[in-house]
C-alpha cells in the first residue's frame, strides 16, 4: 500500500512538471535536438539506459557513451535534460566562463552537510568566501605548513613500517586517510584530531560513512531530493541525520575551542601551543575576516572549515593513493623519483623543507600529474545552464545549451582523450615535461577557470612532501590486487590501494 502511495505522489509530481514547463520542456528539446544521444521515451526519457550506471561501473559506461555517441552527447531523464561532455573544446568555453559557475543541483544533497559553503556557493557570496579564502594559500603561509605535513608524515612512517615485510599486500588507502585528515585538521583548523593515532574518533568514521551515503545517492535520481530520500529510504535519511550531527557537534566544538585560545593569546599576549605565532590556520582568517564590516556567523564559519575538511583530506587522499599504487609497479619511475629526492635532500640531518626545494622535486611534479589525469580525484564536474550559453565549436559549430539543461564535463573522459594525449592509458610521466603536454583545458585535475580549486597548490606541496618521507624510508612493491576505479564522490577503487613495503637498506 505505502509503495502503492508512493508512485501515486511521484507520478503526480512528473505530470504537474509536465504542465508547468511544457514551453520550457519544448525549448531544450528543440535546442539539443542536434546533439547525440540514446533514444529518449515519453516522460521517463532515457532513464532505462541511466539505471544501468552505478559507482562501479561508471567510468566503463561513461566510456561505451562517448564511443557510441561521441564526446558531446544529450541525455533526458524524468523530464530533465543534460548534456555529457569530454569534449575540451566545449568545455573550455564553460570552464572559463564567469556566468556558467552555479553547481548542478545533484550538490544539494551536500547542503545539510557541507551549508553554502566555497564549494556550493555561487553569485556574490561565492566571489566574497572566495576573496576571504585566497589569502589562506598564499607562499608565506604554506611554508608555514611544511613543518606539518613533514611532522604528521613521520607518524605515518611509524604504522608503515608495521607493514614493510617485503611480503604482505596491503591497502594503504586507510593510511593516507588518516594521515591527510591529521594534516588538514591542523593547519585549516589549527587544531590536532590524532586520526592516526586514534583511529576511533568517531568524526573520522562519519567522515568516511557519509560521503560513501552521497555518492551512494548521487546516481539515483529519484531519492536526490530530501523529500523522495525520506520517503522511500527512511533508515537511510536517520542515519545521515546521525551522521551529519556527529560532524557539525565536532566542528562546532573545534570553533568555540580555536575562538577562546585566540581571546586568551590576545589577553595574554602569549602565543598558542597550536598554530605558531607565524602560522594562521584557516579557522583564524575566518574568525577574524568581515563581509560589509560584519563579521562571519558561527554557522558561516561551520561551512567552510567543513567544506575545507571534506575537500582537503578525501581528495587528497585519493591523489595520494593511486600515486603509492602507480608507483609500486612502475619500479624505474620511483627509482628516479628516488635518486631525483636524495639529489636535492642529501643530507639525512638537515632534510629541512622550503617551497624552493620542493620546487626542485620537477620529476615527481610530472608523476603527481600523471597520476591526476589518469585518475583525477574529481572525476566529474557538474554544473546548472541557469542562462542561455552559446558556444562555437569547429564540429558542433554555433549553438545554444538552454538554461535549465544540466552540464557534466567529464574531466575523466578528457584527460584520457586520444586525440590530446598519445598513448592516453599509459603512465608517461615524462608527458608532463614540457609545457605544451595538453592545452590549460586538457589537463584540468583541479578544475580550471573562475572556479578552480582554491587549495591546489596546497595539495601538490603537501603530496610531495609525504612522498619525500615515504620513498626515502621505503621501497614500493607491486603486491595485491590492482585498482578498480569506482566514483565515490571522489575518485577511490573497489579493490583499495594495494601494495608491498619493504624498509630500504
């Protein structure tokens, strides 16, 4: 009976958008009609072929698409259209456009999460929490952090080597998680959660639960919104709620505790045993920083140290991974990796780093990106058309996407295209070397144009120093399983990150 309810309140939702927005329906059709795609049936489109698709299979399917339609293709599905695109030329047009910039509304089921944070933010609140966050990344302050991230890598060196047999496969991937989130939580909260060292912390176990739950959601359309979500996964929609309440108690809790040690260090005019009197954590600049002479609420605040915790340990992590995984069975490259390291750290006593060195580290940058256009941690970038765009495409020629249509840039697609990169499935870290290697929007791991990630340099730095410390303590080995990419909001693989270690003599 309730099931029986339930299609009777969804069909009664999908008539009610056919009535209402017949014109507008009639218009994306008319506009995308000379774009390929599946055939599309009344009402439920080509939904059929869509439920086909899941987490696992995503990658393999996206490909069939592109072979079968080509690099620019239209799908309708429950009266909503999209256009899928691997297509650099198109997508450079939207990637650099500073109208094109509102996220499609499948995020929405980030917003109890994450609020309307950087990432989910567009207008002028975006380009405000965008003029306040930059600062945060700049040269001085990231060298600041080094001493972090080479810290938190030693006490990753110390499990590690629990696993160095020479022997044994093991997934590394729950390693550099912990690891990353240790680092993240120091220096954009200014606060040391102990992830490595206290693996229950329940923040860091909703952390993991929850983005599985919304990749889990993001493929289903029919539970994206809330509503649909309560009604026909009640147990699920409980148990994010759970989940959600655990990481805002923890990050609230983080706030109030950096906000009294800030009073405390100003009243006293001492400096604070986390954070330096040098080093300014994320969490700092937005206590401190005005919009319009006000300062931010504590619920503005929530947003994006939340969004900073999401994005700069799940990403970072999955780089990170696959680097490790790549690495063990590419034996020559981490040789050179290796000799490439102990050239510009010689000396084991004073293996200082300074953003001029970890410049010097050019072989390893070229495997960071190799590694990134293979498996780019965000596969996949989606965005709502909310005005008209106009393109001009040397195949496609003039044309317009409508707005209400929703866009996917398949950063996956594009960064393994034939046509831009030679050998396209092969790991050639050397392709990096020269400039010209693909255009600006080829290579795209960090998104490019207007909205860009803001921590990219952040993340390269970070990864070459946990790189620095592991490939001087250990050797990789080609042990276990190989990766199986699966979409998990970021990019993870299904059979973990296996490898060997074995402790260099």
């Amino acid at each position: 009976m309730l099931y029986l309810l339930l299609a009777f309140v969804v069909t009664l939702i999908l008539l009610l958008l056919i009535l209402t927005n017949n014109k507008s329906h009639r218009r994306k059709r008319a506009a995308l009609v000379k774009l390929p795609g599946p055939n599309a049936y009344p009402i439920i489109g080509s939904i059929h072929i869509i439920h086909q698709v899941n987490l696992t299979n995503v990658f393999e399917k996206m490909t069939e698409f592109f072979t079968t339609y080509g690099p620019v293709l239209r799908m309708v599905a429950l009266h909503r259209y999209a256009v899928i695109s691997m297509d650099t030329e198109l997508n450079e047009q939207l990637l650099a456009s500073s109208v094109h910039i509102t996220k499609h509304k499948t995020y929405d089921i980030l917003h109890q999460w994450l609020g309307v944070g950087l990432l989910m933010s567009t207008g002028k609140k975006w380009h405000s929490r965008r003029k306040i966050i930059t600062p945060t990344f700049h040269f001085k302050i990231l060298e600041e952090f080094l001493e972090i991230f080479d810290r938190q890598a030693s006490v990753a060196l110390h499990f590690l080597a629990k696993r160095a047999d020479g022997r044994t496969a093991f997934d590394a991937y729950p390693y550099v998680s912990m690891l990353t989130l240790d680092i993240i939580a120091e220096s954009a909260m200014g606060t040391k959660v102990n992830a490595q060292t206290d693996k229950s912390i329940p923040y860091t176990q909703a952390v993991k639960e929850m983005t599985a739950m919304m990749a889990w959601r993001f493929l289903r359309v029919h539970i994206q919104n809330e509503i649909t979500f309560s009604l026909f996964c009640p147990l699920k929609k409980l148990r994010q709620m759970k989940l959600i309440s655990i990481m805002h108690k923890f990050t609230r809790n983080v706030i109030e505790k950096r906000r009294q040690e800030l009073e405390s260090k100003e009243e006293t005019n001492e400096e604070s045993d986390i954070g330096s009197k040098k080093r300014m954590a994320l969490l700092d600049l937005l206590l401190q920083a005005t919009i319009n002479g006000k300062p931010l609420s504590d619920e503005d605040i929530r947003e994006e140290v939340d969004t900073f915790m999401f994005e700069g340990h799940d990403t970072t992590t999955s780089a990170l991974s696959f680097t490790l995984h790549l690495l063990a069975r590419h034996p020559q490259i981490q040789n050179k990796l290796l000799a490439e390291i102990r050239r510009v750290y010689p000396d084991e006593e004073e293996n200082k780093f300074t953003l001029m060195n970890l410049n010097e580290l050019k072989c390893m940058e070229c495997v960071i990106k190799e590694v990134l256009r293979l498996y780019p941690s965000v596969p996949i970038i989606a965005r709502e058309i909310v005005e008209d765009f106009k393109y001009e495409h040397s195949k496609l020629g003039s044309g317009v996407i409508p707005a209400g249509t929703e866009f996917m840039l398949s950063l996956y697609g594009m960064m393994r295209d034939g046509t831009r990169f030679e050998d396209p499935l092969e790991f050639r870290p050397e392709r990096h070397e020269q400039h010209d290697a693909g255009t600006n929007f080829a290579f795209v791991p960090f998104s490019a144009g207007p909205r860009n990630c803001v921590g990219q340099k952040f993340a390269m730095y970070e990864m070459k120093v946990i790189l620095v410390n592991i490939l001087k303590r250990f050797e990789l080995l080609p042990l276990g399983d190989k990766v199986a990419p699966i979409l998990n909001i970021v990019m993870r693989s299904e059979t973990g990150m296996q490898l060997g270690l074995k402790e260099r003599m």
